[in-house]
C-alpha cells in the first residue's frame, strides 16, 4: 500500500522555487506600489484644483486653493479668499510616501476668480503653475499637473511622452519643461 503526501525532499524543492520567484518580483512590485502611489497623489491634487475652480465659477467668488507639500501630513484645502476652509483632503489616503514640489518652487497657492480664470492672489505671491508629485521609490516615473488659465484648466501629464520625442500624444505635457 502506497502512502500519499509530499516528501521533504519536494517540499524544499516548492520552496526553493516559490522563494526564487518572489526575490524576482519584489523590485517590481516596489515599483508598482511607488507609481501607484504618485496616480492618487496626482488626483488627489487635480480633484482639489477642479473643486475650487468650479467653486469659483459655481458661487461667482473669487476661492483658492492652498497645498500643504508635507509628505504624509500635507493635503489641501479649498476656501474663499480669507474665509474658512470649505473643502479638505489629506496625502495619507493613498498617496503618503510621494513629494509634492511646486512652480514657481515657494508658491503654495492658486486664486480662481468668478469667471474661472487664474486670479491674484491675496497674498500677493505668484500663483502655483506647475505640481510635480514623485516618488523616492527606484524606477518610478513622476507626473505633473499643469494649471492653465483658459480652456485647458487642470491636466495631469506625463513628462515622459515630452522626452521620448512624443509630445503630441494627449499624455505628454503641455508646456515641457
């Protein structure tokens, strides 16, 4: 009568193999996780900007939008200009491990008038152009948002299509870089 199982010997053999395969996708899966992170960072950002342009539009007053760059701490907030904050969102939901770099790089804020165009700001400081959100993570590749005044309003691109000689492709940036 024959005994049924595996012996030791198969055993570490599965091992072995199921061990080998995981220390080959570990980097990649790294890098999965570290671009998945910059997407919601990006939305998370484009939705923000979004909000308080169609706030704007939608009440008739002028409304800002203030990013917090803090890494897992940061967010942003939407609010009429000197009022109390009206909409919040925080990086920690999704996006805790990614940079949040600004252009012009002290600019924190973006006024949109009544009308939807790009507003002064009440600080006087220049308004926010560009956010670049990246990751420390090895072979990730970062995104940008791009704030226009006019019809193209906020778009998340992608400066890689711009280096690759493709900037007519609809992910490549407009103003590269």
């Amino acid at each position: 009568m024959r005994t049924r199982g595996f012996t030791l010997i198969e055993l570490m053999i599965a091992l072995a193999i199921a061990g080998i395969l995981l220390m080959l996708a570990l980097p990649h899966y790294a890098t999965w996780l570290g671009d998945s992170q910059i997407r919601a960072g990006a939305q998370i950002v484009a939705d923000g900007l979004r909000l308080a342009h169609g706030e704007a539009i939608k009440k008739n007053r002028q409304t800002e939008f203030v990013l917090d760059p803090t890494t897992k701490d940061g967010g942003w907030t939407v609010q009429p200009v000197g009022g109390p904050g009206e909409h919040v969102a925080v990086f920690a939901e999704g996006a805790d491990k990614v940079t949040f770099t600004t252009t012009p790089g002290a600019a924190r804020t973006v006024s949109f008038t009544g009308l939807g165009q790009i507003g002064v700001n009440a600080d006087a400081t220049a308004p926010i152009t560009r956010v670049v959100i990246a990751s420390p993570v090895a072979n990730t590749r970062p995104l940008w948002i791009e704030i226009e005044a006019g019809r193209t309003g906020v778009k998340i691109c992608d400066p890689y299509w711009n280096a690759i000689g493709q900037s007519n492709d609809p992910k490549a940036c407009p103003r590269y870089p």
